[in-house]
C-alpha cells in the first residue's frame, strides 16, 4: 500500500513502510511503521511511528498498537485492544492494557481445582507435545496438613543439579519464551496457578498447573512460555544441570530450524 490517504480513509505516513493490501477502511499507519505484506489489519486502526508488524499478524478493528511495539509472526489482536508491549510470535492478546489470553493454534488443558489424593489412571501421561509429560505426584492429606513429595530418577525423570522459584509475576507478565539446548526441566506450581505453553516446533499445547503435587516434564529442545500467573502464584522448577547461558535458545525461528533439524 502506497503512502497517503486513499478513498477508504487509510492515511500511510510517507515515511512508513505498508506492504499489505489488507488494510481496514480508518486506519492510520505513522512514520516509519513497517507492515510486512501478509499482516491484516481492522477498520479504524491506529499504528503508531516505529512500529513492526510481521507476516501473518491478524489485527482486529480499532486497536491501537503504540510506538515501537514489535508484533510477532501469526500473533492475533483483539478488537478494541491497546498494545503497549512487544506481542510475542503466535501470542493472542486483548484488552486495554493488551495482555496474552492464549497461543494460536494451541489447545488449552485443565486441571481441576481440587483432587482427591489418590487419583486413578496413571501417574504419567503424555501431552500432544513430544516428549513432555505431566506428573502426578505422590500426596498426601491429613489433619496436620497435606504433604507432597517427588523422588529424583524415580518421579522425576532426571536429577536435579539446580531449582528457582518463581513468584510475584503480575498477571499481564509472560515468562521463558525460550527452549534449552541439554537441560531438563521439572515444573511445580506449589501455589496459585499459572499456564504452561510447551512447543516441539510442529505440535504446541497450553497446559494449567494449579496443584502442588502436579508436575510437568520439559525435555531439551521444547520451547516454553509461562503465562496467566496468579497474584499469588508460585512457580518451582528443578533444572538437570547448571545454569549455562549458551543453553539457551532465546529465538523461535532459530528454535523451528534447530527442531526440524
């Protein structure tokens, strides 16, 4: 799309850069926008100046995206929506602040909020995602309380040579957005709630841990994003090995090509 403004009312700065045709009836793109040509835009957009939107973004009507904001590949806005922040790629957000309500193309599974301590069906299952498994650990409940345990090599799939907590994440925050190389990893929310989404770069699943005695596996090479944490959520998670920075994969297009790899 050239710059101007064209019949429809869709006003391009000149110095910005619109390479889609799919540009709602309204909509203002400022300068030095850069719209990649398979993005699609709502009627009565505002794109402020600085702006990247990717290949593949769906954009609903009047949203506001404000300057600087990067909005990843095949990421979805709602309509009505405020971004303020960079969109993670495949991330879907709404609302005014936006914030993340899910992954496109990624099935969400629940876990109920209450379970009696001895469940039936197997203590391990696998997920839509290879090689990530959810656990289900030993509990137990009395009237001094609930205890709650997990034998490294037995329950745990690897022995842990490092652990970090996680807490205190306000609810618009996402986490990890990265896979690890070699390390293992073992995922324990021991208070509230948060949301997992594990990819292996062709199958993705949105996984809830809301129980202190469920647990989730994370092989090398599984990207993995934290997200929905609750005001009082808290995260452990063991770690196979020490902490390496060059473990980690922090780009997803890398991470597509290392995996199909």
């Amino acid at each position: 799309m050239t710059a101007g403004s064209s019949p429809d009312g869709v006003s391009v700065h000149p110095q910005a850069v619109c390479e889609s045709a799919t540009v709602g009836r309204g909509t203002r793109v400022e300068a030095f926008a850069h719209i990649l040509p398979r993005a699609v835009l709502g009627e009565n957009c505002n794109i402020s100046d600085h702006v990247f939107i990717d290949n593949d973004v769906v954009i609903g009507e009047s949203v506001t995206v404000e300057s600087g904001v990067r909005i990843g590949a095949r990421a979805m806005v709602g309509a009505g929506a405020i971004v303020t922040r960079d969109v993670p790629a495949r991330a879907v957000v709404s609302g005014n602040p936006a914030r993340i309500v899910g992954y496109v193309d990624t099935p969400r599974i629940e876990t109920p909020e209450r379970a009696p301590a001895e469940e039936d069906g197997p203590p391990v299952t696998a997920t839509s995602v290879r090689r990530v498994t959810r656990h289900r650990l030993t509990r137990v409940d009395d009237l001094r309380g609930t205890l709650t345990v997990g034998e490294f090599l037995r329950e745990i799939p690897f022995q842990a040579k490092r652990y970090f907590i996680v807490s205190d994440v306000p609810g618009t925050e996402v986490r990890g957005e990265h896979a690890h190389r070699k390390c293992e990893q073992f995922l324990v929310c021991i208070r509230g709630s948060v949301s997992v989404v594990v990819d292996d770069g062709s199958a993705t699943e949105e996984i809830e841990l809301n129980q202190s005695h469920r647990g989730l596996y994370v092989p090398p090479m599984i990207w993995a994003v934290q997200f929905k944490y609750s005001p009082d959520a808290m995260l452990l998670v063991f770690a196979s090995d020490y902490y390496d920075a060059a473990d980690y994969v922090r780009d997803y297009d890398e991470f597509r090509a290392l995996a199909a790899g």
